[in-house]
C-alpha cells in the first residue's frame, strides 16, 4: 500500500499489556522510518510517559497525548496544541471525584496529580523506577481540589468506571456541552474538553504538516482510537481490540501481546 504516514495508538496497542515496547514493532517501525514513512505516536496518556519510548523508535513528528488535549514535540518541548479543560469544570470535575472517593488521576502539561488513596498512581512510580531520571514523570499527591492547577488541567483519568457509571457521572458533572467523555479503556473514564479527541488532533496536525490521511494507517485497541481510524485510509486493529474497534478496522492484526503492530507493518503495510 502506498502508506505515508503511520499513527499508533500505545496502551493494549503499541505496548504490549506490561507496558513494554517489543522488539519486534522497534524494529518494524523503525523500517518503516527508513522507508520514508512518518510515524506519529498517540496517546491517551500525557506526553511525558511518551518521551522515552519516542526516543528509543526515534520518532521525529509531534506527539498527540491526552487523546488530544496536547500535541507537543516531545524532543524539543515545543507545544503545537493545547486545549485545557477550563477552571470552572475541572474544579466541578475534581469536587465530585474528590467528594465519592473515585480513583482519578489530573494531568496537566507537565505533571500528574493524584488524589490520596489512589491505586492507579502506583503504574507511575513504578515507571519512574524503571527509565532514567530525565524520562521519570513529575507526580504530586492532593488532598484539596484547591491544590490542582484548575485553568491547567488537559484531562482527568478515572479508574473503575463501568459505561453505566460513566453516565452517572456525566449526569453528575453536566458534562453537557463542555466536556468530553470516553472510556480509553476498559474500567477507565476520561474526562476532556469538548472537542478534544484523537481524530480531532490528528486533523488538525495533518493541516500542519501536510499528511494525507487517505495515505495514512492507524493501529488502535479502545473507543478513544475510533475518531482516528474513521478518518483514514488504512485503519487496523489488534486483535485485543475492543468490538466496535475491530468492527472499524480495515485489517486486524494479531493482538499487543503477539507485536501485532510489527506482523501488520510487514503483512499489511510493507508487503500489502
């Protein structure tokens, strides 16, 4: 296929379900670079989990992170997009998360917050355990809503969230309008601006670089990978994928846990 730019997804899809790049889509992707194609890496997390990862594929194009609520090239810190939730809902936001004890995690550009208690937070400090000092991710725990930098938040990531839950939760919030909610994973809520997405960013950063969407493949898992792969030529998912993930898929590769990424790159990409 004449591919010139590929997008990928990272949790249950690039990273294989402890959280670790393989070999075998390193090196996939990396042969893809050398062939001219672009990759572009996006993610539900914040971009400061990516910065390592981007290093080791030598990614060269901006990350799209927060499901789209940032997209900053993580090598020179450069910032292309942000889209902040705004002081006034997160603050509501915070209060009901605060208030009925959910497990939520507050990411801003440069930090995550984490309410006391929280179980979820431990997947970062065992990541910061894990790469070098420049690649750790700067985390505060709170005790107050009063304490988060409420004009600054990018998204609020809540676990043990049902889909029934989340509708209780957007009836709670009155989401309304202004915000944007999806399930990234499968117990995870994410809580965003409206019109915040990864299909969004993805548009926004193809009329920056000039990136053909017909000529482009996206890899996804979860719901929050649907915006993307509506709008493109080549969508695939791994095999792990949630139902109306594969459903949207053109091609469906082995699962995050087989390199998926790497079979469909060589099957699908280079050899389709």
């Amino acid at each position: 296929m004449d591919i010139g730019w590929c997008v990928c997804d990272l949790d249950g899809t690039l990273l294989d379900s402890h959280g670790h790049l393989g070999r075998e889509n390193i090196l996939a992707l990396q042969q893809l670079m050398d062939k001219g194609v672009e990759v572009i890496l996006a993610t539900g997390r914040t971009d400061l989990f990516v910065r390592g990862f981007a290093e080791t594929l030598g990614v060269r194009q901006p990350v799209i992170s927060c499901n789209g609520g940032m997209i900053r090239n993580v090598a020179t810190g450069e910032t292309v997009f942000t889209r902040p939730i705004g002081k006034e809902k997160s603050a509501k936001v915070a209060n009901y998360c605060l208030k009925s004890h959910r497990d939520t995690l507050v990411y801003t550009s440069d930090q995550i917050f984490f309410f006391r208690g929280s179980r979820k937070i431990s997947s970062y400090n065992r990541y910061n355990t894990e790469v070098a000092a420049a690649f750790q991710i700067p985390l505060r725990e709170i005790a107050r809503v009063e304490d988060l930098p409420l004009s600054d938040v990018l998204k609020f990531f809540i676990s043990g969230i049902d889909p029934e839950i989340a509708a209780a939760i957007g009836q709670e919030i009155n989401a309304g309008d202004e915000l944007y909610m999806v399930q990234s994973m499968q117990d995870v809520l994410d809580i965003m601006a409206k019109g915040v997405s990864k299909g969004n960013a993805l548009v926004f950063l193809a009329d920056k670089i000039g990136m053909d969407l017909a000529r482009t493949a996206v890899f996804g898992d979860n719901h929050n990978d649907l915006s993307m792969m509506s709008l493109v030529g080549c969508p695939i998912a791994v095999a792990n994928a949630e139902p109306e993930v594969r459903k949207a898929a053109r091609f469906i590769a082995p699962s995050n846990d087989e390199s998926g990424v790497a079979y469909a790159i060589h099957n699908y990409i280079l050899e389709g």
